[in-house]
C-alpha cells in the first residue's frame, strides 16, 4: 500500500465524498479463462470478482500488514448471477456497492460489465466475516477499516439496493 492510501485510509469519516458505487477493477478476459463454449468460463467470473474484493480490500485498509497483524476478511456467502457472455480479450470493469457492516460483518454487491459496450455481464453479491486468523473466529473489525466502511456506506445509501440482491434460487412449478 502506498503512503498516500495509508493516509487517505487513516482519514476515512463519514460524509466523505466517495464514489457510488466504487469503480476501482478493471481486466481482460485472458485465454486460461475461455472455456469449450468459447466464452468466459464460470470460474473466471468468481476469479474477477475475487480480485475485485481485494482491491476494494486494499482500499478500506485490508492489506498485507492488517492480515500479518491476524485480522481478514473470509467469505462466508457469494451469489453470481450469470447475464451475458464475455469473450476472449473483451476488457471488464467491476463496480463495487457497499450494501451493509456490522462489528463483525460485510455485505456488498459487485457489478461485472463489458467496458467497451458497457452491458452489464454478471453480479456478485457477498457476505464476509471479520476474522482473527490466529484464534480462527470472528472478530469485531479493527477501526480504521470500519471507519472507512462507515464512509463508503455513507455515500453508498443513496444508491437503490440492486433488485437481484437477497434473491432466493427455486424452480417456481405453474400450476
């Protein structure tokens, strides 16, 4: 992390203006992740959004220090829903909509869209619990990254709830 994030992080307070939703990953569908349909594998998809959660972890204060220290996120609940293809080499852009927290827990929604076309491909929504590593149980996150959740929800409650988050998977019989 640079010293420039560091201090914005330790800065973090709610009413700061904050982007909404966070638009901080971007990538491009490489080969490993085409598939025999010659589209972007199911895995793939979690693998972007995965490094789309690290990348809103480094900008919340979750780095390599925080984790050395005995403290991290894990992910305890995804959901994907699968829209639209990506080809080989389409570039991607993930957004990021911090739903809720809590002492201990972290709800959010990932956006996945074809950066050139700009259509919505996929959603990602999660939920996280904060752990001690070491004693391997939740903990209640460390300050300063609640202080930059409380910051980001701030600005992310504007925002309306996506229509597809909470959303249960049955087969729905007619009668």
């Amino acid at each position: 992390m640079t010293e420039a994030l560091r201090q914005q992080i330790s800065a973090w307070k709610v009413g700061d203006v904050i982007d909404a939703p966070l638009d901080v990953y971007r990538c491009q569908v490489i080969q490993e992740w085409v598939d025999y349909n010659d589209h972007m594998t199911e895995a793939a998809y979690l693998t972007v959004f995965g490094w789309a959660s690290d990348v809103l972890f480094q900008f919340i204060g979750v780095d390599d220090a925080y984790r050395a220290a005995g403290s991290s996120f894990y992910t305890v609940e995804t959901h994907i829903i699968y829209e639209r293809e990506a080809a080989l080499n389409d570039a991607l852009k993930v957004t990021t909509q911090v739903l809720d927290f809590d002492a201990k827990r972290l709800h959010f929604n990932h956006e996945m869209f074809n950066f050139s076309s700009g259509q919505r491909l996929s959603t990602c929504e999660q939920m996280l619990l904060h752990v001690d590593s070491e004693a391997a149980k939740a903990s209640v996150i460390k300050p300063p990254v609640a202080l930059a959740l409380g910051a980001i929800l701030s600005s992310h409650q504007a925002l309306a709830t996506p229509p597809q988050v909470g959303r249960t998977m049955k087969i729905i019989h007619k009668t």
